[in-house]
C-alpha cells in the first residue's frame, strides 16, 4: 500500500486529494482531505476507479501507520521489473496478482515468474 496524490485536471478545481491504495490502485483503505490533512480511514477498503485519472506516488507524512495485509490465503511477493512490489495469491480459483495487466488481462508475467 501507498499515499497517492491524484494530479487529475479537472479545470475548476484546485486540489486533488490523496489516497492510500494497494498495489493495483484498485482498492482504497483511506482518504486525506486537501482542506484538513486528516487521514479518514474506512473499515472496509472501498472499490476506486483509477480509469481517466492521474497519480503520483507521495511520501507518508500523516503520521499514519499503514495497517499490515493480513492474508487468509498463501501469498507471496513478486518484484515487477521496475522495482514494483506485488502480490501473488493462490486462491480457491487459481492464482491472483495484484499488478494491473492482471486485472484486466487475467494473466500476467508475475504468475510465470512465480511458477519458475
């Protein structure tokens, strides 16, 4: 997980807020508010469209611990050829990544690298 910033244009508006997201960017676990800087957190993560959008990655000055991942399922990480971490979790159905080629894809090369 990590604090995103969304740099996204929207014309009118002047600031984006900021995220803190899994690896995919396809879950959210909290929220900072540009007007406060409070860290809102939710009990569950929340689904987020990242589609049309832009982020950059920021450094955590919140003073928020990042809860650790509990995992219900063996899991391990990949290393994605940029330095990327991700996760490769064996599921009831087959094996999951949370890297995005294998969120829209269904496949990906973490899977083959992890099968090695």
């Amino acid at each position: 997980m990590k604090f995103y910033q969304e740099i996204t244009d929207y014309g009118d508006k002047i600031a984006n807020g900021v995220y803190l997201l899994d690896d995919a960017k396809a879950k959210m676990y909290a929220y900072v508010s540009p007007n406060d800087g409070i860290v809102k957190t939710f009990n569950r993560p929340i689904s987020i469209s990242t589609k049309g959008r832009k982020f950059k990655i920021v450094e955590n000055t919140y003073n928020y611990e990042i809860p650790g991942e509990v995992a219900e399922n063996p899991r391990w990480i990949v290393m994605g050829s940029k330095g990327d971490k991700y996760f490769v979790e064996k599921t009831d159905s087959g094996l999951t990544c949370t890297c995005t080629g294998f969120r829209f894809k269904g496949q990906c090369k973490h899977l083959v690298q992890l099968s090695k």
